[in-house]
DNA sequence: TTAGTTGCAAAGATTTTGCTAACAA
DNA sequence: TTGTTAGCAAAATCTTTGCAACTAA
C-alpha cells in the first residue's frame, strides 16, 4: 500500500530558511518548481518551469540551486540509467527512500519502496561501519508492459 | 569470506568474439585494459593506460569500444556517487552484483556483496513483474575510519 | 571483397567559474 | 550596511558525430 500523501507545501523553503539561508525570488520560484514536480525533472526542464513563472532566471541559478539542494541533502539526484543522455534527474527527498526502475524499451520509470532495501541499508551500516548519508538504487530492464509487448 | 578469484584472462575479448564481433588491435589493447584493471577507471584513465601499450589509440576508439561492450552487458558504468566530476568509471561485470560505497570525506571505494540485495532483486523482478537487466546501488556516506577521524 | 572500424576534426551536451551589479537580512 | 546571490559571458568537462582511409574476416 502507498504511503500516505504527507505533500507539505513549501517544505523546502521553509528547511532551507531554518538554515539560515537567503530566501531570494529566484529560489522561491525553483524550489516551488521541484516542489511541485509531478515527474522527475532535469536542470533544463526545471529551468524552463521556472521561466514560466519568471522568465529572467537564468541557467546557471539553476544549477547553483539544484547544488544547494544536493549539499543540504534536500534533493536527491537521478541518472535514471542514463536513458537519455548524460543529464541528471532531481526529485525531493523522499522520507522513505525507493528504488528507480527504468524501463530500457519504453522509458518509463517506476518507483518501488522495499523492507528488504532498507534492510540492506541496515546491513551495509552495521557489517560495514558504513554511516550512510544518501543512496541510490537504479535498476534498468523491462517493465511488465514491454515484456509482454510485440517486439519493436 | 571473499569470492574466489575467477579471473579468465581474456574472457572480455572471448566474449566479444564468440557474439561475432571483429577483434582489432584497438580493442585488444583497450580489453585488457579493462580487463586487468585494480580499480575503476574513467574514459582518460583508460585511454592513458592504453597510450602506454599502443600510443595510436584515439580517445573516440575508447568511448566506442566501451559503448559496445555496454551494449553487450560486459561491463558496468558507475557514477560513484560523482564524487570528482561526472565522469563514469567502469568495470566488468561481476558474476554476482555488488554495492559501491563511496565515502565522501577520504573518497575510498568499497565493495559490498550481499544476499539482501540478490533477493531484493528478486522480489523487484517478482512484484513489479520488472526483468532486470542491470542494477546500480550506489551510497555515499563515511567509512569506518573517517567515521572515527578527527574533523577536516 | 566488403562491411565494419579507426583517427581526425568538429560539434554537442551538460555543468562550472569569474566578475560586477543587485539584493536579503 | 554587509555579506550573499543573480545574471552574463566564457570556459571547462565529458561524450558523440561525420567522414575518408583502413582493415578483419
């Protein structure tokens, strides 16, 4: 059964200003970009998102955003198997982390949350005395549809 | 206790050639790089390695040659969590998956075997009805020894 | 012979850096 | 006021493409 949907509005502003940090115009508006995205997207996507909402934005505070993010472990990033080029992928950080699943002949990405990774996470911690900080599951293969589909 | 060490030589270059593929010296050259590597290396690193047995080789013939022999699931790609950059590193592809752990202060590699994480693939391919071709489980965090090391 | 491969040059794609003006606190 | 941030331009990094010459089978 899904999680409940604990959708807090605004929560990345507010833990980026708990942080002390400047909350600028242009922050506001990417953050309420990933915030709201219902999809992962990349930097170019988010940017054009945000152009939306104010075309002045440029490329590059994008990108310095999406790192601020990233260090405050307030996104994660996403190679979704490199299925299209090099770019990367952000999503908010979940509360309960899930695997990616890419599927290679169709694209689509499903999200799985599992016991038995967070078991493993557990494992790695303890036989390792490794203190995990973020992780990142991606597997590529072939979903349901596509298996049982007529070959391209 | 650690696998034992089934290390064929050449099995890289046996594959390629029993899938029909032509053998040039390029890609013997490149194989064996990828073949007799410590640990994981980058498009450069590779290319410098090969430099040394065949100065001729052009950094294209090594992006090539490792796209082919991705294609074919001989090797793995790696992000190591970008730990320098957005490079990729690769390997070859274990008999058994295994998890990457990247520590984020000293940047030591770890390899991890696990049969949580062989089942956990199984219950991915069992309940999402997902045939998995290739699977990545990256984390990032501290190690044991920067765990317990004075701050930077 | 001939289809596949290489090297070279150039382009492509994504991300970062340096600097000054503008701005949040 | 003051240290941070944004925008612009330029560079850096990594990877792919086009094409003529070469080569493995």
């Amino acid at each position: 059964m899904p999680l409940p949907e604990t959708e807090i509005p605004g929560r990345l502003q507010a833990e980026l200003m708990a942080r002390g940090l400047r909350m600028t115009r242009q922050r506001r508006t990417i953050l309420s970009v990933v915030e709201t995205a219902k999809q992962h997207l990349d930097a170019t996507q988010i940017l054009r998102k945000a152009h939306k909402i104010d075309p002045g934005i440029d490329r590059v505070t994008v990108y310095r955003t999406l790192n601020l993010l990233k260090r405050h472990g307030l996104v994660d990033e996403l190679d979704l198997m490199h299925l299209e080029g090099e770019k990367h992928y952000y999503e908010r950080h979940p509360q309960r982390d899930h695997i990616h699943m890419a599927c290679l002949r169709c694209g689509k990405i499903t999200e799985f949350e599992s016991d038995l990774f967070d078991r493993l996470k557990g494992q790695i911690q303890r036989e390792c005395q490794f203190h995990i900080v973020v992780s990142r599951l991606e597997v590529g293969g072939y979903c349901s549809q596509c298996r049982s589909a007529t070959p391209a």
